[in-house]
C-alpha cells in the first residue's frame, strides 16, 4: 500500500491540470458561440414543434465546409471538475474524492481522406483524486490518448448524426501490480432525432493488460446514451446505460447541466455514477457517487 501511495501523482498536477481546464474554457468560448450561431441560424423558429422542426438545412457539400473551417483544435469530450460523496457507504474523508476530466482533440486533415472523413488526434484524463486525505493524494489518473475516424451523416440536407472509427490505448501510468491497461478499437455512432434529442451507441473490443484481464466482465462491450439538450443550451441531461459482459449488472451514468450564465460555456454540473470500472485501478469494484461541480461543454454535442 505504501508502495501505491509513492507512485500517485504529486497535488502540483492536480492544480496545474485544474488551472489548464478553466483557462482552456476562455480560449474556446468564441469558436463555440460562432458554431453555435451557425447552427441557431438554420432553424426553423416559427414553429417549434419536435414532429415538425427542421434543423441545419444544409448540404453535405457545405456542411463539410462549414466543418473544415473550424479551428483544427478544441474540445472532444466534456471538460469537468467536480467533488463529491458515496451514496452506498459512509460519508467521510476517506470516501469523498474528487474527480476531473480534461478532453481534447486536434484535427489532422479536413474532410478529404476516403468516404470524406477526417482524422483527429484525440487525449482524454480522467483522474481521481482524494482531496480531502491528509497530503491530498492522487487515487488513479487514466490516460486516454486514440485517434479517430469521423463522419457526418446527412440525410435530405439535414444532418442526422455521425459516426466514428477510434483506435485507442487507455492505462493508469503505474506499473507492476498495480498497472492497468488495455488497446482497444471503438466503432459510435450518433443520431439527432432533433437538435434536443440526441441517442449515442458505441461497442469496442481489445487486448486487455496482464492485470487486468477480466476487465471486459465489468466494462461490458459496449454503451448506449440518451442526451436532451434545451432548446436555449441552457439545460442538459444525459443517461448512459453500460451492461457488463453478462448483463447480470448495467453501469448506470446520469448527468445533469445547467448554464447559469447564457452568454458563457461554463454549466454547473451534477453526475451520478452507479457500477463498476469507473476508474482503471479499481475497475473491478462497485461504487456509487454523487458529484458536484462545473463542466465546460463542447459545441451542441455530449460524447461518450
């Protein structure tokens, strides 16, 4: 355990990556609004009805040109620092934690490579971090760097999702017994019933790490998600169902976002989290957390 404890990560990065997902925010907000206006422009608001509504009346054509001419970098998945207790055990220092995600992705080339897609170079950390311990440890921190392959899809000069190849590696950083790791190749797809309701499905397969080879029996294969997001962009609410790999138990993430202020890309930001493999280290553990904090959102899209 002592040996554990050494090999976290130092409270310094914590801080650093904190400072780097709230600066980052700022640098973001103008491509963000921009898109967003775009987007708001090829709606029809006269008559806002979900049987009815038309959204991004645009070709293919000029979809992918609106798209390549987005800055190459930006977010990928959401971007979030939050803190908060078990909802299946005691409430103490030791129980409560934080928890941050940083996600971003470079785009390499414009719509231009075979089937029109694009390639983007992406890194995701989601770290976990027991803030409240004597010394502030780290308790696991999982690197997520992949590249991907992605698409939109239109159908009747609407666009109706989009779908992506990922090739990914995801590890914890430690080594010996206490490493945990695994290679793996992911295939998601999008699909926007309208601009508020959106249902995400991924699957992935892989080579699983010597430590952690019954990870598939915890993780499943695969995810579903259900997003809302208002109307305004005020408000979002996300459920991502994750069965395990027999389906005797499903991970269960619910996540609410509300933006207090309209005219900023800052939302207040609760997450429950319910199963197994939450974090890499204790993937094989059950955990219940309630969390609360801020979530900096990439433009009209949540992304699992």
């Amino acid at each position: 355990m002592i040996e554990f404890i050494n090999c976290r990560k130092s409270t310094k990065n914590g801080f650093i990556l904190l400072f780097f997902l709230f600066s980052f925010s700022l640098t973001t907000n103008a491509q963000i609004r921009e898109l967003q206006s775009m987007w708001e422009e090829q709606i029809d608001t006269s008559s806002y009805d979900f049987r009815r509504i038309n959204y991004l009346k645009i070709s293919e054509e000029e979809f992918l040109e609106l798209y390549d001419a987005q800055p190459s970098f930006g977010m990928f998945r959401d971007n979030y620092f939050i803190t908060g207790v078990p909802t299946n055990k005691e409430i103490n220092k030791q129980t409560a934690d934080a928890k941050y995600q940083i996600s971003i992705s470079q785009r390499l080339t414009k719509s231009r490579l075979p089937f029109r897609t694009s390639l983007l170079l992406t890194y995701t950390q989601k770290s976990f971090w027991d803030i409240y311990e004597n010394s502030s440890p780290f308790a696991d921190n999982n690197y997520n760097p992949g590249i991907t392959l992605i698409r939109p899809v239109l159908s009747n000069k609407e666009l109706r999702g989009g779908v992506a190849l990922s090739f990914e590696h995801e590890s914890n950083g430690l080594d010996s017994i206490y490493s945990r790791s695994w290679n793996f190749i992911t295939l998601s797809g999008v699909y926007f019933y309208n601009p508020s309701i959106s249902l995400q499905g991924k699957i992935w397969a892989g080579v699983l790490g010597d430590e952690n080879k019954d990870l598939f029996r915890y993780r499943g294969y695969g995810l579903l998600a259900l997003n809302y997001r208002s109307y305004n962009d005020n408000f979002w609410a996300s459920l991502v169902l994750n069965p395990t790999k027999k389906f005797n138990a499903v991970n269960t993430i619910v996540e609410l976002n509300y933006k207090p202020v309209p005219s900023a890309n800052q939302y207040l930001f609760l997450q429950w989290y319910n199963g197994y493999g939450e974090n890499l280290y204790d993937y094989n553990q059950y955990t219940s957390m309630l969390r609360f904090g801020l979530c900096i959102k990439p433009a009209m899209r949540n992304f699992y």
